[in-house]
C-alpha cells in the first residue's frame, strides 16, 4: 500500500497536507511533487519527512483554520487508534467528544485484533517513535502562544481523556500513550517556565534592590508583567497537567493490559526524574511502590527501571528515604522474582541503594543477596557479584593508602582474603568456579592477581599478621583454580550461560598474553607449592590441574626447564606417597598435559613418565608372586600393598597406553586366584584394571557358580569407566569381549533388575541412588557398544512401570540407542514388547482378557515407543518397516493351540504393533501390507469371528492411508489421510471419480500386489513411479514428492516363515481370492460412507436452527475431539521428538539451578562414596 500511495502521488504538484494550503517539507526542505493529499497519520507512518517540519507546517494550517487543522489532529488520533472511520466537519461541529468516540467505536474493526502499537515489525516499531516525536515537537513548538488558547489543549486533552476510557483496547491504548507523552512535554514546558519564573524573579530582586537613582522602573514593571504571565501559564500548565493525571494516569495505571500499564510507569518516572521539585514525593512515587506487586513481569521490570534512575543521582537520593524505608523489603524480595530479568534489575536497584546509603541495607537484606552469586543464571549471577564486590571491596580506609603494590600486605592480598572468608561462610565449596564467574566482570583484575595469591600461601607471615587456616588455604588454592581456568578458557563454568563462543580478535590477544603469564608465574611456584601441600589431598588436587592450562613452549623459550624437573619429581613424589583415586587421576593427567609430541619437552617428561610406570608394574608383580605363592589368604598388609599398586597402575592406565607392559597375563593370574580361592578382597578385584577391561575377557569365569559369576558381574558395573579406551585389543577381541559379557549378563540379569526394579517400601533416598547409578552403569554398556543394544530389551520394556524412578536413565538411554543405529533400536522396542507380551501369556494364559490391565499396559507401552519416533516420517521409515516386520512375524509365529483354523497364538500382538501404524508412510503401509498377506490364508481372510477382529483391525490401520494414492472415493470418506488431503488440496483435485473407474483402479492394485507376491516385497529397493501409483488414476505432476520412490528396508532378505496353511494355489485362484477380497471391501466401506453420511445431516439438522444464537459452539465442535481420528490428528500435530512424558512436579528456582547429571556423559564418574556401601 504504502508503494501504491508513492506512486499515486509521485505526480507533479505541490506537497500539501490535507485540509491545509501549506506546502509539504522534507528534511526542512519544500516538497513538490510527494505527500501530496496524504493525512497527518499517513505521513507520520511513512516517516520521509521531518516531524519538524510537520509540525510547522501544522501549526502554520491552525493559524489559518483552526477548526479544520484541530480536526485533522483528531483523526490523525483516531487513525493512530487503528480506527478505519474519520471524523467529519459536521460531527466536529455539532457532536461531543463521548458521541464522537461512541461512533468511532462502532466503526471499528474489531475482527482483527491488531492496531498499529501492537503489530510488529520495523515499520510499527518507528511508527511507534515517530508518533512519540510527534506529540513532543508538537508542543515545543506551541509552548509560546498555542497551548494557552485555552481551545487547541482542551480538545486533545478532552479527546485523549475519552479514548482512554474506552472499552476498545485500541484507542485506551493509543489515547493512554499519547496522553502520557503530552505530559511529559507538558512536564518539560513547566520546567522551563520555573526556571524562567526564578531567573525573572531574581532579575526583579536584584532591580529593586539597586538605589532610587539607580533603579529602573520601566524594567520593574516589564519584570513585574513578565512575572506575571510566566505564572498565569505555569498555572495553566499545572491545571493541564492535573487534567491528563487525574482523568488519565490514575485510572490507566491499573488497566488490564500490562503494556498500558507500562506506558503509565514508564512515564511518571521520566516525571519525577525531569521534574522532581513537582513530582518526586511520595504522593507520585507510591504508584510505582504499589505496582511492584503488580503480576506482569514487564510491569515489575519497567517500575525497577525507573527507580535506577532515581537512585542513580545522589542528588535525588535524600527525597527516597521514606520510600526506601517503606518498599525496601519488596525490592530485596524480588531479587527471587520468577522473570530473571526482573530478578537482575533488583539486585541492580539494591546496588544503587547501597552505593548511595551503605546503612540502609540490613546484614539480612545483604544475605539475601549474596547467595546469588551461585545462581545458575549467568546475568543474576553477574548482579549479586557486582552488589557483593561493592559492599565488601569497594571501601578503603586512610590505612589503605600506604599499603604496598605487592606482597602479602599489599590492598589486593587484603581483599583475596576477604573472598576466602565469603566463600568459606557460604558453604559452598563445591561451586568456586561459580562465585569465580560471578566477580569476573567487575573483579577480574583481583582475580588475575596471582603474585598476591601465591605469597599469601609460599610467604611466611609478618610480625602481627594473622596467617591462613588450613582450610582458608584450601579455599584460596580452588579459588586461584578457578581463576585460571576462566582466564584460560573465557566462558563460564558448565550449566551458567551458553558455553563456549567464538573471540574476538582482541580477546584471543588477551588470552594468550594472560596464558604466557599464568605459565611464567606458575612454572615457577608450582613445584613449591606441591612441596608445602604434598601431604594434603585436596591440595594437591587441586595443584595439579594446573599444568592443564600452561603454554608448554614457554618451558623452552622462558629457560624454565629446571622448574620442569622440580615439577616432575614432585608430582613423582606424590604418586608415591598417595593412594587417593582423586590425587592418583590428578597426576597421571598432569603427565597427559605435558606428554604433548608439539612440544621440546616430551621426551624429558616421557621418560620420567616410562620410569615411574615400570617401577609400579614391578613393585605390582613382586607383590603378586608373593601373594600367589603362599597360597594362603593375604594379610591386611599383602592386600594393601597390592590395592595401593593397582590403584597407581589404573589411574595411569586410564590416561594412557599400557599396552607395551602386558598386563593381561598378571591381572588373568590375580582374577583367576580370586574367583577360585575367593581369598582376595574385593576392593583389590574392583581396584584392577581386569576388572574393567579384562575381567570379563576371561572364559574362566563361565563355569563357576551363578552367585559368582553375578557377583563378579556387579563389580564389574560398578567400576565401569566413563570412556572405554582397548588399545591394544584386536577385533577377535572385542568379539570375544561381547561374547562372555553377553552370557555374564544372561546369567546375572534377574538379580540386577531385582536391584534396579523392586519396590523400596522403606523409600530410602540413599537405596534409590544406589540403585539410579547401578542402572546407568549397566546403560553404558548398550551405549558404548560393549554389549549388543539388544540387551537393553530387559530395561526399556519396564519403562512405563517405573517410569518415576527410572524414567529419565532409560529415555535418554532410548535417545543414545536410535542416534547410533534407528533400525536396531526398532528391533530393541519391539523385542521388549514380545517379552511382555509372553510373560503375559505365561501368566494369564492364552486365552486372556484383551481387556486386562496387563494388555492394556502393554499396548500403552507401544503408544510411548511410537511417539519418541518424532514427526518426521522419512527418517524412521526404514525403523519402523523393520519394526512392523519383526512384529508380523512374532504374530505367526507359533501355530494355533486349538488346532488347525484357529487363530495363531500370537495372534493379539497385532493389537500392539497396530499402535506404530500411523508412524508409516502411506506407500510403506502398502508394502507392510503385502507382507502381512504372505501369512495369511484365504480362510483368514474370510473370517469374521472375535478372534480375528485384531487381524482385520491391524490390516485396516495399514490400509488407512494406502487408498490415498488412488484417490478412491469410498475409502476417502473414512480415511483421516485423505481428510487432511481434502482440506490441503484445491476443490478441483477432489472431483467423484465413476464407479468403473474406482473398480478398474482396485482390480489394477490387487494385480499388482499378486505379482510382487511372485518375488517378495522389497521396499528398500528404489522403484519407479509407474510401478507404484497408477499413471490411469493420477497425473505425474499430482505426485507429492515422497511418492515417487518406496525406500524401506527389505522384509525379504530372510526366507519369510512359513504361513501355518501351505498354499499351493495357482495365479488364477489368487487373483480370483483377491478380487472377492476387494468387493467385500467395497461394500464394507460403502456401507460405512452411507452410516458417516446420516449421522452428519442428522447432526447438522439437529444444530441448524441454532447456528446464530452462540457463536462459539463450531469452535468448541473443532476443539473438542471425540473420535479417535481427530486424537490422531492432534497427536500427529505435536513434535514428540522433544516432548516430556508425564512430566513431574515443577521445581522452585533453586532447585532449577542444580546441575542434573548426564548419565552418559564420558566426564561424569560414579560417586564412590555411594559405590562403596554394600549392596546385599
């Protein structure tokens, strides 16, 4: 529209606005041949041209007609409104504004919500501003003489005041905004005319106060007239500035939509910020008090706002301390709001209090706050480290100033102490890396300090000065950790933000030249520090990261290879004096670190490395030949000595390559002594490497006794590593692996789930953990492959059962399944359900009720599986084919108990696999079809009975779809495909085809069903068109494109089971068993097509008469979905890909900020402490 108006008016002329003579500018220049017969909104709205020069020429059409020019800034309103009716000369004239608005509302279009302040996009959005700047130039330009016509103000006001009032969110909207930009224009105008009104009383003063000779008297009676006028118009303004408050402001503060709301706090704190000699009182700022418990987070957010820019000038800040003292608490209970944003905003606000009165804030206000710097939340963070660093760091005294740079007395070594204590008192030891993160952005020069850092722990304490607890030490090493981590990697720790980024070139500058100094400085240091703190465990954890971060050149290029060698022995030393797995795993990947072939320094560090691992293997063997040749039960000392070596042994071997010692043959001597002798403590047989690699390599384990083998098996479960890395082991191996963990798991299987599956009456919180991390053990066994996903059969089908407990660990276990292979995890959810189905069957027997809870549990079950498949049909085509095939095949399995012509055993499972019908594509369900037929008989066909109303209903969901290709009439009336087709597709592609036709188009499918049946179906096989739609029924062009390829996985690559009847019948008997097949069909569904019909005009007569009395019974009629086609085709419209099922209870926010595990992560480790409490 707008290019149709340019172009209409791009003719030769001279720019006018409508109603006026005034020739139209842009950009203070004239206009000839644009904007020519455009209204003031329209010209606003295209935004060409200067709104001052607008307003001019506005101003210069009011001096020459003011009603015509007054009547144009009425629609100009009215149309802002979104309001498609103008009000004419003869309602201005004769008409009140409350009839004026009563007419315009019933011109209104209200089918469409939408009006210019809400519709989005770039052009409302400078709509919006342009409007703003409008209003605001207007009166700027009309402050000397128009507004005081007492006629020009009075209309708008009156007009803006009306609207405001209206029923039509439209035009409270746009009246309420205009009305509150008025104001504040009026607001300006009344600050230059106090200011004014001072400097003329002062000039009057200082006049008068001159001698009698001196004095002017012509001057005193100006000044005095000017006086005069500056207050008659300060008062006019004030009585205008009452009017639009008292009929606008104080009833639109409150309205139901929170964007009016918006407008109104937005703008009276602009008021009391511009004006605060008239406006910032309580009598004003207890509307934005009371609108802080106002619902909307936008409103909350929008009142903390203004308040910053109160509090930001300390002049301000003496007239807030009634209102601090009264909405204090409500401004630190929203530092927990809901909305983060608002939440930030707090925590800003209460950092502005503070800054302007640290007394104000209680000890318990303060609390409330500092907490937050572990939220999970990176900006809340970020605001409570920046209030937390103002109200502890910020305040220096006199005795600050003469503190040196450096040392351990120097300003910066006081405030790192100062951390220490805050982190120590909160009691969160395990988040340093959060509080870190928190103070980065505006303490991160503190925290880069490491010269402070490193003397507060190497130097020996001055005369008088408190030295550093133990665990103050402990506290700044992490923290001085975490700080080189953040300053290594630039981004926050793991669960705050959206992790890593991309770096700008000046911070990748800045990181290397931070990287360089952390190695210099740390090079140095950390080879003392090891040796102060060697005794202490998580000290020296914690030390020990550090070479993870250093630039290993720097070790060359800095001369530093000295330091290195201290390095070396001291992390040597530690190996030797620690038997802790933590410190163990520290040290061996602080040698991974520096064995980096990038660098000089890898051959000095392998050898060291090579010379301590053989010192451990033979300390390991000498210890095992002892222990092997006595014979006897080891003693506590033998089995700690053997423990401690294995310990060393498996914290390197998980880090790096072992292969060239063999350990196989120890370990097999060590495994083998124990499972015979049973005399080796457990902790030794969990300890060793075997034992999570090697263990189950061993056939000897198999013959022992199933309380041995199951017993082994647990440990092995719960010492199975986050990564398996085998390298030296070849690919007969890895066979050979599967195979006995494949038999090791058939026989503890039963037990296991006992552990992970039976009811814990006492609900102990501890048990079930125990019971969480043992599952997700035996889960990474299906994930990393070591066993075959079909294993994992026993765990997804006790999904639905213990979904509460164990719901999240088999999901994602179903998750990790389908991204490494879809067509074996198919296999795997169809197993599961063939298990249920017959420990069904052994329990109720064959004859079971379809509908017992046991049945319905299992098809329930199915329904799940089928809605993790996700909406997109083509990528789990070739899953779901093979899943209908392993199903059909399960279903004919085994042969009737009743004998011949009764219904296969199985035969129910139908029922279940029918629930993964809708996940086929429409010519998949055409190729499942034929393949069901391959087992089916003509008897079966024929039968009508109970027993087989599941066969006919699982053929029925497979050929609800399929008639679509042909477009058949009948089958169209009843099938939700083709309904959705119907509403997809034009009239014209739903035209009745004649019933020779419809007949034709069955005999040619049912022919060519018959001769694929000669060479078995073979969907995955790229096929052309002409061999799957008929070329007689549907135009090539009409195709949909997956229509054109069938591209599913074989169902005949094994020889197919055998039907429970021989059919030795020729090609003419079984075209003639298909053609009455097909007109049985047909008079089925022609009898349904006649029932729907009926049913439809009898509802429709029932209805009829009502049509016109409630409008919103055909919306209830579409929302409401009784029949199950209509379940489907909602089900059908939500991505289950990502959907939650049954979702538990909503946590509060701190308990959102938790970091939940991932089961399968390759970082994450078991909890020892959980593992080692015994499980029997």
């Amino acid at each position: 529209d707008l290019e149709d108006l340019e172009g209409r008016n791009g003719k030769s002329g001279k720019g006018k606005l409508k109603g006026s003579e005034v020739r139209g500018r842009v950009n203070g220049h004239h206009q000839e041949n644009d904007m020519e017969n455009l209204s003031l909104f329209e010209i606003v709205k295209l935004g060409k041209s200067a709104t001052q020069s607008v307003v001019d020429d506005w101003i210069e059409s009011y001096k020459t007609d003011r009603d015509s020019a007054l009547l144009e800034l009425i629609n100009f309103f009215i149309h802002c409104s979104g309001c498609k009716g103008a009000v004419s000369s003869e309602m201005f004239r004769h008409m009140q504004n409350s009839e004026i608005i009563r007419k315009m509302t019933e011109e209104f279009d209200e089918d469409s919500g939408d009006y210019p302040l809400a519709m989005a996009g770039p052009v409302w959005k400078k709509f919006k501003l342009s409007l703003c700047e409008f209003i605001a130039v207007l009166v700027r330009q009309c402050q000397y003489s128009i507004i005081y016509d007492e006629y020009m103000m009075d209309m708008v006001i009156s007009l803006l005041t009306g609207l405001s009032d209206s029923q039509v969110r439209a035009f409270r909207h746009t009246s309420t905004l205009a009305a509150m930009k008025l104001m504040t224009a009026l607001v300006n105008v009344a600050l230059n005319l106090s200011i004014n009104l001072d400097n003329t009383q002062r000039q009057y003063e200082t006049e008068r106060n001159k001698s009698i000779g001196k004095r002017a008297n012509e001057r005193l009676e100006l000044l005095l007239q000017k006086r005069k006028e500056l207050q008659e118009n300060q008062d006019e303004i004030e009585n205008m500035m009452n009017a639009i408050f008292k009929g606008v402001f104080i009833h639109r503060y409150r309205d139901v939509i929170a964007e009016i709301r918006v407008v109104c706090i937005e703008e009276i704190g602009m008021w009391m910020k511009m004006y605060s000699e008239a406006f910032l009182n309580d009598s004003y700022l207890k509307y934005v008090g009371w609108t802080m418990y106002d619902k909307q987070g936008e409103v909350r957010l929008k009142c903390l706002t203004a308040l910053q820019g109160l509090y930001y000038s300390r002049e301000l800040n003496a007239r807030l301390e009634l209102f601090t003292s009264r909405f204090k608490d409500r401004i630190v209970s929203m530092t927990l709001d809901k909305e983060y944003d608002v939440a930030v905003q707090a925590i800003k606000l209460l950092t502005l209090v503070l800054q302007s009165n640290d007394e104000v804030l209680t000890a318990e206000d303060c609390e409330s706050v500092y907490h937050l710097v572990y939220s999970a939340h990176r900006p809340v963070a970020v605001a409570a480290g920046e209030f937390l660093y103002k109200k502890l760091f910020s305040h220096h005294g006199p005795e600050d100033e003469g503190r040196p740079r450096r040392g351990r007395q120097c300003l910066n070594a006081n405030l790192i102490r100062t951390t220490v204590l805050f982190f120590l008192e909160s009691e969160l030891h395990e988040h340093g890396a959060y509080l870190v993160d928190s103070l980065w952005d505006c303490a991160s020069e503190l925290l880069k300090d490491w010269e402070s850092m490193i003397s507060l722990l190497l130097d020996e304490p001055y005369p008088g000065e408190e030295a550093l607890t133990d665990a103050q030490e402990a506290a700044l090493i992490e923290i001085m950790l975490c700080a080189v981590r953040q300053t290594c990697e630039c981004h926050p720790p793991i669960g705050r933000g959206p992790g890593k980024r991309v770096l700008t070139a000046k911070e990748k500058k800045t990181q290397l030249d931070d990287r360089t100094k952390i190695t210099e400085t740390f090079a140095v240091a950390l080879p003392l520090l090891l040796a102060k703190y060697s005794v202490d465990p998580d000290k020296v954890t914690n030390l020990l990261q550090f070479p993870q971060y250093f630039d290993l050149e720097i070790y060359t290029t800095g001369r530093l290879e000295k330091h290195l060698d201290a390095l070396l022995r001291q992390v040597r030393d530690v190996v030797e004096k620690h038997t802790d797995t933590d410190v163990l795993e520290a040290c061996s990947m602080t040698f991974h670190a520096l064995c980096n072939e990038e660098f000089t320094i890898y051959n000095r560090v392998d050898i060291v490395r090579s010379q301590m691992i053989d010192e451990q293997i033979d300390k390991f063997h000498r210890l095992l030949e002892d222990v092997l040749q006595e014979g006897e039960e080891p003693d506590e000392d033998d089995a700690y000595q053997v423990l401690s070596t294995l310990k060393r042994i498996t914290a390197f071997h998980n880090a790096h390559d072992l292969t060239k010692w063999d350990l196989f043959t120890s370990n097999y001597k060590l495994l083998n002594s124990g499972l015979q002798n049973g005399d080796m403590p457990e902790q030794v047989l969990t300890t060793d490497p075997g034992a999570q690699l090697i263990l189950v390599h061993w056939p000897g384990c198999m013959p022992y006794t199933c309380s041995s083998a199951v017993k082994l098996g647990l440990l092995f479960y719960q010492t199975l590593p986050s990564k398996f890395w085998l390298p030296g082991l070849s690919v007969e191996g890895q066979k050979l692996l599967r195979f006995h963990l494949n038999h090791l798991n058939f026989q503890i299987h039963s037990i296991h789930f006992w552990l992970c599956f039976a009811d814990d009456e006492a609900g102990k919180i501890e048990a079930l953990h125990r019971r969480r991390n043992l599952l997700a053990a035996f889960c990474k066994l299906i994930i990393y492959n070591v066993v075959e996903m079909k294993t994992g059969a026993d765990i997804f089908k006790q999904y639905m059962r213990y979904y509460n407990d164990y719901g999240d660990i088999i999901k994602e276990t179903m998750s990790k399944a389908r991204q490494i292979d879809k067509i074996q995890c198919a296999k795997t959810l169809i197993l599961s359900l063939q298990q249920l189905f017959n420990e069904m069957l052994n329990d109720l027997g064959c004859n079971f009720d379809r509908s017992a809870s046991a049945f319905f549990g299992i098809k329930e079950l199915a329904r799940r599986f089928s809605l993790t498949f996700g909406l997109d049909q083509i990528k789990t085509r070739e899953a779901i084919a093979m899943l209908h095939k392993d199903g059909i095949e399960f279903a004919f399995k085994e042969p009737s108990p009743q004998g011949e012509g009764g219904p296969p055993l199985n035969l129910a499972f139908l029922d279940i696999l029918s629930e993964f019908s809708s996940k086929l594509l429409r010519q998949d369900k055409k190729t499942v079809h034929l393949y069901l037929e391959r087992f089916m008989t003509f008897q079966m066909a024929l039968q009508r009975d109970d027993c087989w109303l599941l066969l006919i209903s699982y053929r029925n969901s497979l050929q609800a779809g399929a008639d679509d290709d042909t477009l058949s009439v009948i089958s169209g009336m009843s099938s939700r495909s083709s309904a959705r087709i119907r509403r997809s597709k034009p009239p014209a592609a739903n035209k009745r085809k004649l019933p020779e036709e419809d007949s034709s188009c069955s005999s040619s499918d049912v022919s060519m069903w018959v001769n694929r049946e000669q060479s078995g179906p073979h969907t995955p096989v790229m096929m052309s068109s002409p061999h799957i739609v008929s070329t007689v029924m549907r135009d090539a062009k009409k195709l949909r494109p997956e229509q054109g390829y069938m591209g599913v996985y074989s169902m005949s690559n094994e020889t197919p089971h055998t039907p429970l009847q021989p059919q030795h019948q020729h090609m003419d008997y079984n075209s003639q068993v298909a053609w009455m097949m097909a007109q049985k069909q047909q008079q089925e569904r022609a009898s349904l097509q006649y029932g729907k019909m009926r049913g439809h005009i009898q509802h429709t007569i029932r209805r009829g008469s009502g049509l016109m009395e409630d409008d919103e019974e055909p919306i209830v009629e579409d929302v409401m979905m009784s029949s199950e086609e209509r379940l489907d085709d909602l089900n059908e419209g939500m991505d289950f890909d990502t959907m939650d099922i049954d979702l538990p209870p909503s946590k509060n926010r701190r308990e959102r900020s938790e970091l939940k595990p991932d089961y399968f992560d390759p970082a994450s480790i078991m909890d020892d402490s959980v593992l080692n409490v015994s499980m029997f």
